[in-house]
C-alpha cells in the first residue's frame, strides 16, 4: 500500500443543513469523524483536495484536525446531492492500520480474451468494482483483472480472478464478474401477399345515428 496521503481539517463550529451549504459555497466539505468508541467530531476539509484523492481511488486518508489530534481513517461513506453528481458530504471512520475492514476496489479491466473476437461477440462488464476483506494497510487503490484468463470461456467469476495478498473477497466465488454474449442475425421469413391491381375497395356501410334515421339524412348536414 501507498503512503497514507494527508489532508487538513478543520472542526465545524455548527452544524446543520444552512451552515453545510454555506461551507461548500466557500470551497470546503462537511464531513464527520467517529468510530473506535470515541465521540463523533464534525470537521470540514477542503473540497478540491478531497476530490482529488477520492478519483485516485484513495481510501485511506490520515486527518491532521487543526488544534487538535491526528486521526488516521477510512473513508466509509459518501453522500451525494440529488442529482447524484457531486460530493457534498462525507463520513470517516478512525481505524487503525492492522485491523481489518470492509472496503469496495475499483476494478481495473485489461487484455481481450480470445472469444470476444469472434464474430457477433460482446463483452459486458458485470461488477466496476469489488468489495473485499483486508488490513486498512493492505488496501490497494485498484484490483486488476486480466480477461486473457477468460481465453475461450464465455464468464469469468470472482473465484478466477486473483487478488492481492492478504485481501478476501465477500461475494460468492461464481459470481460473474464479466461475461460474452453472441448476437446471431437472423432473417425474419414472412409470408407473400398478392396484391392484385384494380380491385375496388369494398364498401363501407355504417349504421346510422337514431337522428338522421328520424331526419332521414344519411350524412353529416353542412
């Protein structure tokens, strides 16, 4: 595992949904420390700085709280706005770096097994990422998963794809994490009508209306 990046926080005076909205218009994000029978702590931390981390696929951050201690954490959850693009919460959990935890890894797809080059093939990515069991200093920002081990078969399972030392994976061994499926063309048989040129339409004959009967008008008066 990489070094633990570090980041600056800074405990929130107040909390609540107004003060929230005004941390993030001036750049920070609101977040929370708790875990490991210690009272939650209301933070705040830059937001472009945590973006950046979080797209590196960084689960571990180590927290200096300014004026107080420093907190090595997890980062277990993030809350989303509503329109589900954009980080506007998130919650840390104080671990220590040899316990284990549960933590989902980005999956890394590379290579192109050989039956997805056969004719009508398409190759579809089950899971984009994978939750494991590992020691907080044993999580790896990534798990690459090579489809050349695919070769001919058309799924390839969690139980086939190899991982890094020290992590177990929560799903069940067959479970897929990527499969091929062929589409056949098939020409659509229909049966021929004969047309045949000059033949009049048939007459249409409705039903008239109790009050044209009684007028006796069989259409519609101008």
């Amino acid at each position: 595992m990489p070094k633990t990046p570090s980041i600056t926080a800074t405990t929130r005076e107040r909390t609540g949904s107004r003060y929230a909205q005004r941390l993030r218009k001036q750049g920070r994000l609101p977040a929370v420390i708790y875990g490991h029978e210690t009272d939650p702590m209301s933070i705040s931390v830059d937001e472009k700085e945590m973006l950046i981390h979080l797209k590196h696929g960084t689960h571990v951050l180590s927290l200096n709280v300014e004026g107080g201690s420093k907190e090595t954490c997890l980062v277990k959850e993030l809350q989303f706005g509503y329109l589900g693009d954009n980080v506007i919460h998130v919650d840390f959990a104080r671990v220590d770096l040899d316990e284990e935890v549960h933590v989902h890894v980005h999956l890394n797809f590379v290579g192109e097994p050989a039956s997805a080059r056969k004719t009508g093939a398409i190759l579809s990515h089950d899971l984009t990422e994978l939750e494991v069991i590992c020691k907080v200093n044993e999580i790896p920002d990534e798990i690459r998963v090579d489809l050349n081990l695919m070769e001919e078969a058309t799924v390839l399972t969690v139980g086939e794809v190899p991982l890094p030392p020290g992590l177990r994976a929560t799903a069940h061994p067959g479970t897929p994490v990527a499969h091929i499926s062929f589409v056949h063309k098939e020409e659509a048989v229909g049966e021929e009508v004969e047309v045949v040129s000059g033949a009049e339409e048939p007459e249409v004959i409705t039903e008239a209306k109790p009050d044209e009967a009684e007028s006796g008008e069989g259409g519609t008066s101008t």
